[in-house]
C-alpha cells in the first residue's frame, strides 16, 4: 500500500490520531523515503509538526521501533534501520551475486572429494541398510565414544554416556536451553553475543541480561543459568584467561548456576586454558559441533553434560527431531576416527590466521577486535558514525555485513562484525578495502 492510499483510508475510516501517524510514518519508512541512518524529529519536534501531544510522539516511536522501523539511542535520537527484509540475515535469501560477509562457511579445496570418498566407502559396507531406520535418540554408543575421543583431544575427559550427538550446535544449544531451563528464567550474557542464542532465548521466552560483574548480577536478579563463549567469542574473538575461568565456576557454584559453554569456534584456538566444562563438569553443559571445522551442511554436534543431565537434555532430542540422520553420523564419525577432523581444523586455523592478516592490513589503524586465528573480526566504530548507514551503502555495492544490533542483547554499539571465511582468498583484499573505504566515508560525513 502507497502512503496515498493509507492517507485516503484514513479520511474515510476512524483511526486514533496516533494510529494514524505511526502507520503513515511506517509506509514512509517502507517505501525508503527516509534513507537508512536518518535521524528522524525530536518527539518534541515531531509532537508539533503533527499536532499531538510530547507523550503520543513517544508513543509512535516507540511502536515504530517494537516493529523494528527505527531505533532510538538514549541521548542521540531516533534513527532509520534498515529493514530487516532487505538486511540478508536469512542465509537462503543471499542472492548469488552479493558477497556474504555476515556468514561464515569456511570450506578448503578437496572437502568435496572427502565426501565423494566418504560416501562410496560407505556405500560398500554393510551399513547401508541401518541408514533407514532410526537411530538412538542420543546417537549410538560407539559413535558418542567417537565424539568423546575428540573432546579428549580438547581437554575434556568424558565417558560416551556423558556425549549426546545432535544436529548441529544450535540444536545443541536449544535442547540444552529446553531440557533445563523454564520460560522466564534469566540467563546471564555478555553484551554482545552469537545471535542463533539470542533467537532461542527469545523463541523459549527467556530473559537474557547483561552483566561485567556475574556476582552483582546474581544478588540483584534471579539468575538461573549463564551463557559463555570462552574460547573464541563470537563476535569479539576473545578467549577467557584460566583466571577468569575460575572465576566464572567460582560465581556460577556460589549461585547454583548452571553453565552452557559454546564451543563451536573453539578449534581456531588450540593453545587456549582448559574448556569451562573440564573446570567443572557437574555444572557446565559444553556444546559443539563439526559444523565449523568439517561443513556446515553435514549438521553433526554434540552435547557433553553431567549425568544427570544427560536425560533431559535426551528427552527434548527426542521431541525435536528424534535422531541425528545416521548417514551424517556415519561420515562424521570415519573422519573422526581416521584423523580427518583433526588435519581439517589444523588446515583450517592456517587459513583463518591468513585471512585475519589481509584484513588486519586492510583495517589498519582502525580499532579491530579480534582473535589472530578467527574467521570473523570486530570493527569498533567512531562515535559520530552509523553502522546501519554502512551497510546501506555496502548493499548496494552488493557486500552484505552484519551490525552490531543482530549480536547486542540491549543498547547496539555502532561496529561492524565481519565473517571472512566465505570469500575466496584471491578476492578478500578487493572485498575488505571496498568496506574499509564505507568505513571511512561515513567517518567524514
């Protein structure tokens, strides 16, 4: 609908004056009158221009930002965002001619010929016939011994009956979250985190909340579980210092909380203190998958937990997709066994190191955040600056970049987050250095 039409219904049909503006605002908005980064009038401005009082202006703003319209950021103002159907977010919706920085798929030449190989080995055994029926609801016993081998590799001594196989670390993730936690719960989590989590909180109605000090946080709210990346943080690339780590278990059993520990970026740094879960087993839920270093479409992780746990966390694998799919299982566990995982993540933390050194390069003298052997690094942005207004412009040069908003649990900073594992090496100069003249840009509008 044109915002001529919505004006022509509004004369004829009785709408609330506030009504009346927010969906006129709205249509503006969508039709891209306001270009992306704009700031919109003061309530104050806004209030007379359309003739309403200061508390119905802000109420329009604030139904425009519940849907996700504009974003007001205390002492700055109002801003256009950009619109979530034109952001790229839905991985299925990258047309083939943008180039993706926002999702990581790091591949190294020859995986398809491991597959190819994979798939004819297992094609000549004898467990073809096993791949049509169901499989345990938690994978079987030898290949959760498969997978507890390798997190030995990682530091965690686990039995195979501590191990559940599922599909993929989110679904890890969100069956931990269901098997343990209620709607309502609080779920401590940094400022900025992995927004697959975000998702599943918000789907299961928890509340995710923000601390620097995890003791402070408990003795004012009811916390019940917290999240943590420790081992290559998902956007900042940080890893925990063994300190730290003891202090996270310290609080955590001070407070009868319990710990998720997502790994999944966890193998980009092999010389990392101990996993959370190895400092305390009876607390910690470690969650991760193959996704990242093997490929992201064969959908095998793997969820590690105290015994008690392990149940649960069965029951909702059960109700939610019954069964990792056997044939992935399968591959994933030849490779695990014949050293094929291992030489995969040693290939692939080489070939985040480099590209983290083409981007340090190109970004140089801006304040990047970031681990040396990550596929993603975090770029910080000047204070006057607009990170929406950035990739606005990225878009139309089809580069496509996340903002901080899909990573911040509360207030976005203005930075970018920028997955590097994507793009093929020979064009990731030309790709970066088009970001870096955005990023410069804007800081001299």
């Amino acid at each position: 609908m044109t915002v001529e039409e919505l004006s022509c219904i509004q004369s004829v049909v009785r709408i609330p004056r506030y009504k009346q503006v927010v969906d006129t605002l709205a249509a503006e908005l969508r039709a891209g009158r306001w270009p992306v980064g704009t700031r919109l009038p003061t309530h104050r401005e806004l209030a007379a221009r359309e003739g309403i009082a200061l508390v119905t202006a802000t109420r329009v703003y604030a139904e425009l930002e519940a849907m996700g319209l504009v974003t007001g950021e205390q002492g700055r103002g109002t801003f256009v965002r950009e619109l979530p159907e034109l952001s790229g977010i839905d991985q299925q919706l990258m047309a083939a001619d943008v180039v993706d920085l926002r999702f990581n798929y790091p591949a190294i030449p020859g995986q398809a010929d491991l597959l190819r190989n994979a798939l004819r080995e297992l094609a000549g055994s004898g467990e073809v016939e096993a791949f049509l029926h169901y499989q345990p609801h938690a994978g079987r016993l030898d290949d959760r011994a498969a997978v507890a081998r390798h997190l030995g590799r990682r530091g965690l001594a686990v039995d195979a009956a501590q191990v559940l196989i599922v599909s993929g670390a989110q679904h890890g993730l969100a069956s931990t979250v269901m098997a343990t936690l209620r709607r309502g719960d609080v779920v401590a989590a940094d400022a900025v985190t992995y927004p697959g989590f975000k998702a599943i909180a918000h789907a299961l109605g928890l509340e995710l909340a923000v601390y620097s000090d995890l003791d402070e946080l408990c003795r004012r709210r009811p916390v019940r579980a917290v999240y943590t990346m420790p081992t290559l943080h998902n956007p900042l690339g940080t890893v925990l210092t063994l300190a730290a780590r003891k202090r996270l278990v310290a609080t955590a059993r001070r407070h009868g909380l319990l710990i998720i520990e997502d790994a999944a970026y966890a193998y980009l740094a092999p010389d990392a203190p101990p996993p959370v879960f190895a400092l305390a087993p009876e607390i910690t839920v470690y969650v991760s998958s193959l996704s990242k270093s093997v490929a992201t479409g064969l959908r095998v992780g793997y969820v590690a937990a105290a015994p008690p746990v392990v149940p649960a966390i069965e029951r909702v694998v059960r109700a939610t997709t019954w069964h990792t799919p056997g044939l992935n299982v399968a591959i994933a566990r030849r490779w695990l066994d014949d050293g094929t995982v291992d030489r995969l993540e040693a290939h692939k933390r080489t070939d985040a190191h480099m590209r983290q050194s083409i981007a340090r390069d190109v970004f140089a003298g801006l304040p990047v955040v970031g681990h040396p052997s990550s596929y993603f690094l975090w770029l910080p942005l000047g204070e006057s600056a607009r990170a929406d207004r950035i990739a606005a412009s990225l878009a139309r040069q089809r580069i496509s970049v996340s903002t901080a908003e899909e990573f911040a649990v509360s207030q976005a900073p203005q930075a970018l987050r920028l997955a590097l594992g994507s793009i093929p090496v020979p064009d990731l100069r030309r790709v970066l250095s088009a970001v870096r003249s955005a990023v410069d840009d804007e800081a001299h509008r």
